[in-house]
C-alpha cells in the first residue's frame, strides 16, 4: 500500500511538473525564435529599403561592399535579386548560393508577389535549417525586387537547449523533492494502517492465550485513521474480555461440578448392596453416568486449560516426548491387550509448539485410539520431518469414521452415531485441534487401508540447536 499510495503522489507530481514544464518550454522557443526573426527582419527590412535607388538606377552593385561586410561581421548571407529573379548583389562574391533550392526559392516567390515575411516554424534545438526571410523591395507600391537574408541558427538553439536542460533538471529536483517529501507524509499517514495490520495479525493469538492486547492508537496519523484505531482497540477489548469471561466460566463451572459430582459419586456407591433387586440396574445406570459426566467435566476443564495456554513457542523435542508418554499408556494398553509400536524417522526430531502441548495432543490422541482400536491389535505412532514440517500420525484398528464424518470429528462435543456406547465426551480431538492450531499447524484424518482411523498432526520444524 506504500508503494501504490507514494506512487500515486508521485504521479501527480510528475503531471504538475510536465503540465508547467512542457509549456514553459515551448515558450522559451518561441522567445528565441520571435527575438530572432525580429532581429533578421530589421536587417533584412533595412537593406530591402536601401536597395530601392539602385534598383531603380540598375547600380545594386553599389549595395555590394555593406552586404560583404554585413556577411563577414554577423555570418549572415543576403543577396539582392531584381524583379527578373536575377541576383544584382551578394555578400559572398564570387559564389553563387544555392537560391534555387526548398525555402529559398518558395521564399523569393513570396517576395516578388508583394507578401512579407512571417514568423517560421517553432526553433527547436534539433531543427538545423537556417532562417530565411525574403522582404520585396516596394517603390511607390510597386515591386522592384526582392532582399534575402538566410541566417544561422546555432546560438539560439544552444540557448533553446540551454533553458529547456534548465527546465529538466528543475523538474528533477522537483521529483526529488517530492520524493523526500512524500516518504515521511506517506509513512506518517500509513502507520496507523501498519499497526492495524500487526495487531490483526496478533490479534487472535493474544486474545485466545489470555494475554492483554497492546493498544493499536498511538497519536499519531490522520485523525480518521486515529478515530479507526481506537474503534479497533475497543473491539479488541472487547472481544478479549468476552473471551476471558468465557474460558473462565467454563473452568470455574467445571471445577466447582467436580466436588458436588465426587459427592454424589460416593453416596451412589455407599448405596450398593443396600438397593433393592427391582432397582439396582437404575442405580448401575446412576453410576454410570456419574462417571460419564465426570469425565465431560474433567475434558471441559482440559479444553480450558488448552485454550489458556500460552502462545509462545519453544523448541520441543518431539521423539522423547512421544516415546514418554506411550511409556506412561503402556499399563493401559496392556490392561486392553493393545501393542503401542512407535516409529521414528530420527533419534531427534524438533518441533515448534507451546510448553506441555505436544504431551496434551498424545494423551488425547492415545485416549481416543485405545477406546476404539480392537484387543489384540496395535496403535501406531509415526513421527516423521520433512523440509520445514513434522508430523506426528496416531492410526488405530477400530471402526473407524465414515468419509462424511472426516471433516466434523474435530468439532467440540460432536460423535459418531456408531460410537453413542462409547466412554467419552467428544472433546479429544477438538482440544488437540486447538493445540496444533495454537502452533502453526494443522490436523487432518485419514481413513488407511486395513480399517480404523489416522490422526495426522503437522507442526512448524524447530532448530535443533
């Protein structure tokens, strides 16, 4: 937006440079010219009026000492022609200038028939033909010859050259100078729009890890984009205590069900052996789910947890970190007859995340694949780099998801209908979404041959160093 708003400047300043500097040029060529065919006319006039007598007495040869002088003293060619178009006197005796030729000839003709001169061409500095002027020779209203003068116009032109080089540089120094200008008004302007732009950017990360917003109004810029940034540090407030009101609830609400949820829990089982036969399975029922909701209430304060968890990033070796917590789910895949194989395309690989996540992300995904994978098969763990990317991929051997389902697994609360019987409270895969999110990456799930389901994290790579 810099460049397309300094650009724009630029342009209109360019415009109003050659809109004043083109004018102002051609009027400079046409002072030169008109100073120059005024000054050439005198002459010419002048020598048209002293050729009347001699014409007139045929002595015009009387008129060739003053045209030599004139030609050696200013460089100027004039000749005399009588009314028959025959040339009485010369300011370059012995040759006979070429008076035959283009505007000379045309020229002579104009003067002969009675016309005067007028102005030529505009003189621009690379046009190289001299300036003629035929002015007739009138004695009492009658043509009785004609006086040409064929003049050079070198200085001029350099003169010409001179002021219109002048007028380029100036237009230069005019660009440059807006330039200089333009860069602190466009920066002052924009900077405004620059922090909006940043603090969208850092918007959602600060918000969702808890952290205060940094005002985006800083004083300084237009007072529309000032009114604009301080509407966006009010939303940004805004949106940020909506969401630090919310997160708090759902952790306050969900600690404060764990106690009364205990409670109930162990009057229920002080209630076994003292129910009747007709009402024991209502009270199996109770427990169970007791238990259930104690589950969603310890997922619900996971959620919390995760979604509170800071933004910053740090190196974490995703090997090791994997390998321990399948060790600590070893007891619980022995217990189901489930094998936990995990494989590795390095010793170390690193991985960018938040502190403790990539542990959260396994316990969810372990979670899940050993609640439906079938006894006596296997959960397979992969870990594997690949240019600036690390996956992390957890395939079990059970039902599976149907291809529609793929895209809504990873939404809060959601279940396939096939799963209903099912522990759990559809939380998993949405808390590790929100992690993998939470650190440049993505989830994707896969359905691979052979049945059951595969959870495919993809994380930013992280120095080693």
């Amino acid at each position: 937006m810099r460049v397309r708003l300094l650009g724009i400047v630029l342009a209109l300043v360019a415009l109003l440079v050659v809109g004043l500097g083109v004018p102002l040029a051609l009027s400079v060529a046409q002072r030169e010219q008109q100073d120059l065919f005024l000054d050439r006319l005198t002459d010419t006039s002048r020598y048209a009026s002293l050729a009347q007598r001699p014409l007139l007495d045929q002595e015009a040869e009387a008129l060739q000492d003053e045209l030599i002088s004139f030609h050696v003293t200013y460089d100027i060619d004039a000749v005399v022609f009588n009314r028959d178009r025959v040339p009485v006197a010369t300011s370059v005796p012995g040759e006979q200038p070429p008076f035959q030729a283009g505007d000379v000839t045309q020229a002579l003709d104009d003067a002969l028939s009675g016309k005067h001169p007028e102005p030529a061409s505009l003189l621009l500095p690379w046009n190289t033909a001299p300036l003629v002027i035929a002015e007739p020779v009138l004695v009492d209203g009658e043509v009785q010859g004609a006086v040409i003068t064929r003049s050079p116009t070198g200085p001029a032109r350099g003169r010409v050259a001179f002021w219109w080089a002048v007028i380029l540089v100036g237009g230069a120094l005019a660009l440059g100078l807006a330039v200089l200008v333009a860069l602190p008004l466009v920066g002052w302007t924009l900077r405004p729009v620059r922090r909006l732009d940043q603090a969208t950017g850092s918007l959602v990360a600060a918000v969702m890890s808890g952290r205060q917003v940094p005002p985006v109004d800083d004083g300084h810029g237009p007072a529309e984009l000032r009114h604009l940034s301080r509407s966006f540090d009010q939303m940004a407030a805004s949106v940020s205590d909506t969401l630090a009101a919310q997160r708090a609830f759902v952790a306050d609400a969900s600690h404060q069900l764990r106690n009364p949820l205990t409670a109930l829990r162990l009057r229920l089982g002080n209630l076994e052996g003292h129910v009747d036969e007709e009402e024991a399975e209502h009270h199996v029922a109770a427990m169970a789910e007791t238990d259930r909701l104690s589950q969603i209430v310890d997922d619900l304060l996971a959620m919390a947890r995760a979604e509170g968890m800071g933004s910053e990033l740090v190196p974490v070796d995703v090997v090791a970190t994997v390998a321990t917590r399948m060790t600590d789910w070893e007891a619980v895949a022995d217990f189901r007859t489930v094998r936990l194989n995990l494989t590795t395309s390095a010793d170390q690989v690193y991985a960018s995340a938040p502190p403790r996540s990539v542990e959260a992300m396994l316990d969810a995904l372990l979670d899940n694949a050993l609640k439906f994978t079938a006894e006596g098969t296997s959960v397979d763990v992969d870990i594997a780099a690949a240019g600036d990317r690390v996956s992390i991929s957890v395939r079990d051997h059970g039902p599976g998801l149907r291809p529609d389902e793929l895209d809504r697994a990873t939404d809060r609360f959601w279940r396939s209908s096939a799963h209903q019987n099912v522990t759990g409270s559809g939380l998993g895969l949405a808390i590790t979404r929100r992690l993998v999110e939470r650190a440049g990456g993505t989830v994707r799930l896969e359905l691979p041959d052979g049945g059951g389901l595969r959870v495919v994290l993809e994380l930013l790579a992280a120095d080693q160093s």
